[in-house]
C-alpha cells in the first residue's frame, strides 16, 4: 500500500467509528509508519512493548521520536514481575526459555489488547522472514480486533526513501551495525540491512510470536 491508501484507510477506519492501536519496537524501520499515524490522528495509542530488556538507547530514541511526532505512546508492561521470571537457580527466562520469556515479556502483555480495541495497527514487513512473506494486509486475531499491515509490501529501501524525505532520525545503534534491534541479550549487530540475522543470533528462533497470526486455525 502507497502512503496516500495507508492514510486513506485509517481514516475510514475512523470515520466507521473503529477504535484503533498500534504496537511499535521504535526501530528505525518503524518510524514511517509512526509518522504516518501521527499526521492521521496525534491521539492513537501506540504502545512500546517495554520488557525491562531493552537497549538505553531503544529508550531514548522512543522518547524522542514520541516527543518528535507528538505521539500518544504508553509503555506496556510484562504481567510478570522479573523476580517470577527465574528457575530454580536464579537464572532469568531468556538463558534457558527464550520463546516463554518472548510469550511472558512481549505476547502475553498484548493479548488484553485484541478485545479492547477493533483494530490493531503493526509495520511488519514481506521482506523480513520467510513466515511474514505470507502474511495478509489484513489477518484475524484470536479476539475482536483485526490486525493491520500497511506496509506489507514495502522494502528497505522504501523505508530508507521514507525516512530521508521527512528527515526522520534513524534509531542510534544502526551506525554500529544493528539492523533488526530487540532486547539486548537476544539481538546482535548485523550489516546486512534487510535480515533479521542479529535476532536470537544461533538458535532456531526467528521470531518472538506477536506477528505469528493469532487464530484458531493456526
């Protein structure tokens, strides 16, 4: 989808009266789709999945971007505190469970989301896996709201494009080589800039199950 029809779209959204949120990780590949949300309606609710896991600079770059584009951004947090996050030798989730430190930390947070609100607004991209390549524009959630991907179809450098026409800053540590920026402990630099190779860098893992779709069928 062009710009013109992702701004057409949410407006008809918000013209039918749907309520709308969108999720974001502030990654530098995030911020067009911010910036379009941002000239549609300032008061949509972007929520920033904080797991206590992410880099400083993930922090501040979210703070300038919210500041930047006057978004509505709320910290989600874990349901879980880190003291319930351990086994019995005090070693916390990510060392020997990363998909339920994902589910506990990213998923789980979200889940009260889907029957808050009717739409659910999310920049994954086709490019960026191999499971994300059959995705839909729109796709179903195991509650009311129906998830959004306005920029399905979008490449890097569409976003590269995007981001040097409206002068956007790009998140800090893409300078030092991180493409694909999560958690700390789980994300490694990587240099080429359209994988997502520095992502649970030697497990099987490729993604954290907020964009595996979420209904029955699956």
């Amino acid at each position: 989808m062009n710009v013109v029809e992702i701004k057409d779209t949410l407006q008809k959204f918000k013209e039918e009266g749907k309520t709308i949120f969108a999720t974001s990780s502030f990654q530098t590949q995030s911020i067009p789709l911010l910036h379009i949300i941002s000239q549609i309606d300032t008061r949509i609710p972007v929520y920033f999945i904080n797991t206590g896991y992410h880099f400083p600079e993930t922090i501040v770059h979210k703070n300038t971007i919210a500041s930047l584009l006057d978004l509505n951004v709320i910290d989600l947090m874990p349901l879980i505190p880190k003291s319930n996050q351990r086994d019995d030798k005090g070693n916390l989730l990510f060392t020997f469970d990363p998909d339920y430190c994902c589910y506990v930390n990213k998923v789980q947070p979200v889940e009260p989301l889907l029957n808050r609100y009717d739409i659910w607004v999310s920049g994954v991209r086709a490019d960026q896996s191999h499971l994300r390549s059959g995705f839909s524009v729109f796709q179903s959630t195991n509650g009311r709201a129906l998830k959004y991907h306005p920029l399905l179809d979008w490449s890097t450098d569409d976003i590269e494009n995007y981001i040097e026409k409206f002068n956007l800053p790009p998140h800090p540590l893409e300078e030092k080589g991180y493409k694909s920026i999560g958690c700390e402990p789980c994300t490694k630099p990587n240099h080429n800039k359209s994988s997502r190779e520095g992502r649970w860098y030697g497990m099987k893992k490729t993604e954290c199950g907020l964009n595996i779709q979420w209904n029955d069928s699956n």
